[in-house]
C-alpha cells in the first residue's frame, strides 16, 4: 500500500470512534477496488468493523457478473458484503445517471443505517473531482455546485467519508494492479465510464485527451477552484442557515412560511431555497429547474394554496400547504 493511500484512509477514520463500523460503496471498478483493499487492512488491524455494499442497478447486462467479481474480491478480502438490486425511475426529470446515482444513494443509506454504519467510504479521486467542477459548470451550477464533493459531508443522515480527493488515480490504479499480480483479481469495467452518450463517459473519452495534451495540471487547478469554492460557500450558508432561522421553520414538518420567505431578497430567497433543499437531503436541481420552482413559488396564492404548483424532482415533491412550503416524499 503507498504511504499517500495509507495516510489519507487512516485520517478520515481518525474522525471516528475507534471501533465505529464503517462501510465501502464497492462497485468492483478499480478505485472503489483500491478503497476497499485498504480499508480491509486497516480495519482488520485496528479491529474495526467494515462492510462493502455493491447496488445492482440492472441496466447493464454485465451486472450479474459484476456481483459475482465483487463477491470474489469481498472473499479474498475476508470482508461481509451486501448486494442490493434497485430499479432506476426513467421519468423522474433527473436522467439516467442522476435517477441512478437517488436510487444508488437511498439504497446505500438503508444498508447503513440496517447495518448501524458510521460512515460510508466512497473512492472519489482527484481527477472525479475535477470532472465534477467542470461538469457543473457546463451545466451552469452556481457557486455551490462548484464546491464540487467534500471530503467529509452528510446525505441523506449518512456521513459520507471520501478519503482520496486529493489522490491522483493513476495511484489507485497502481495498487489494484498489484493485488490483481497477487491474486488475479480483476476489477469490473464498467462501459458507462467511456460511452459518449453519457455525459462523464463523453468528457473521459473526448474531452480529457485535449486537457491532457494542452493543460496537464487541469485536475489540480480544477480541485483548487474547488477548494476555494467551497470556502465562499461556507459562508453563503452562514447567510442561509440565519435566514432559513428567520423563517418560522417547523422541526417537525422541516417547512417555512412562504410569505416570510417572500419577503426576503430574490437573491437570498434562492439562497435559502437551495440550502433547505441541501438540508433534507435532496439531490440539487440545475439552474433551469431550481428558477422554474422560484417563479412557482413566487406567483402562488398569497396564502400558500398549491393547486397552482406542480414541481417534483426525484422522489421528492415541492407542496405549499396553509403558507407552508414543504417535501413530500413520493411513494
């Protein structure tokens, strides 16, 4: 193991109690691979408990070998694994890739909390992150999207841990290629990764060769753009939380008063929008959708009736009731 990816696995697990069970999101590709070895040698030394979880999206026909190249590499690794299927909505307004990354994430959540799981380890790497930025902001995601993933966050009430955010994947790769050498395990090769028709497969196979040959360092001014980014909105979401406080919120329902909400700046009113929905767990919609719901919002009736507003996004849906504004989740 390279000291970089012994170094980086051991302080994020620093920030857990000494024998919390943790969890690895295992796809079987060779980064979440990479994390799963490491964590496997970590955890069995330091007598910490440690599961892989491994989504079966079916909706590619190799899936089923997938499972079965995971449970081997889970074997070798002496580790429990859980495989769970789910089904991706196909009209959910989120596309493919997002309908597969709600249903991916609400499945791992109820495998961790069945579980009681501290924390999820994800194998995120730093050309992952630099893909993100750029990604969203081809998308036209403000400030907070260009925050990109944080290696120490919360969704869903899971804490998510991304221990090699600054590690560059040529590294991982190294690694698995060594444990493949000793074992003749081979990781999953995923044909999403590389299919233009997706929008991460069309940047790694027609957009990173032109970055590499004319801007080698992309991936580190990418993830820097992104490190400051995620200071400012630090702030931004002092600036929210104060107004989101200021909104009458109920604990119980999570909603606000739409007409204290109103009376707030556009620019803050979005501001506080986008922090709520980020507090409840809910994937954050583009810069079309999110202006699509702010104009609902602000042409409803004075008191709040919602016969007029019709936003859902994923499995979630936007209703205004009795002037409060709140998230109903769709069965």
């Amino acid at each position: 193991m390279t000291e970089s990816l012994t170094q980086a696995l051991q302080a994020r697990l620093k920030s857990l109690p000494e024998h919390a069970p943790v969890a690895v999101a295992l796809s079987g590709g060779a980064d979440s691979a990479a994390l799963a070895i490491a964590a496997a040698k970590i955890c069995q030394a330091t007598a910490r408990p440690l599961h892989f979880f491994h989504i079966h999206h079916g909706l590619f026909a190799q899936a089923d070998v997938w499972v079965e190249q995971v449970r081997e590499l889970s074997q070798l690794l002496q580790t429990p694994l859980e495989v769970r299927r789910v089904e991706v909505a196909q009209d959910s307004g989120l596309g493919v890739e997002g309908a597969a990354r709600e249903s991916r994430y609400a499945a791992l959540v109820d495998m961790a909390s069945r579980h009681q799981t501290q924390a999820l380890l994800l194998a995120h790497h730093r050309q992952d992150q630099a893909e993100t930025v750029l990604l969203r902001l081809l998308r036209g995601a403000g400030i907070q999207g260009l925050a990109a993933m944080q290696a120490d966050t919360e969704r869903h009430g899971m804490r998510l841990l991304r221990p090699f955010l600054d590690i560059d994947r040529a590294e991982l790769l190294e690694y698995v290629e060594a444990f493949t050498q000793k074992t003749q395990w081979l990781p999953v090769q995923d044909p999403s990764n590389t299919d233009p028709k997706y929008a991460r497969g069309a940047f790694r196979s027609s957009l990173i060769p032109a970055l590499q040959a004319h801007w080698p360092a992309w991936q580190q001014t990418l993830t820097r753009h992104a490190r400051k980014a995620c200071e400012a909105v630090e702030i931004l979401d002092e600036v929210a939380a104060n107004d989101l406080a200021n909104l009458d919120p109920d604990p119980v329902t999570k909603s606000f008063s739409l007409k204290l909400w109103r009376a707030l700046t556009p620019a803050r009113q979005a501001l506080v929008l986008r922090y709520w929905l980020q507090q409840q767990g809910v994937a954050m919609p583009g810069d079309r959708r999110l202006a699509d719901l702010l104009r609902q919002l602000r042409q409803l009736h004075a008191l709040g009736h919602d016969r007029d507003l019709l936003w859902q996004h994923g499995q979630t849906e936007l209703r205004c009731r009795q002037g409060r504004v709140l998230l109903v989740a769709l069965q």
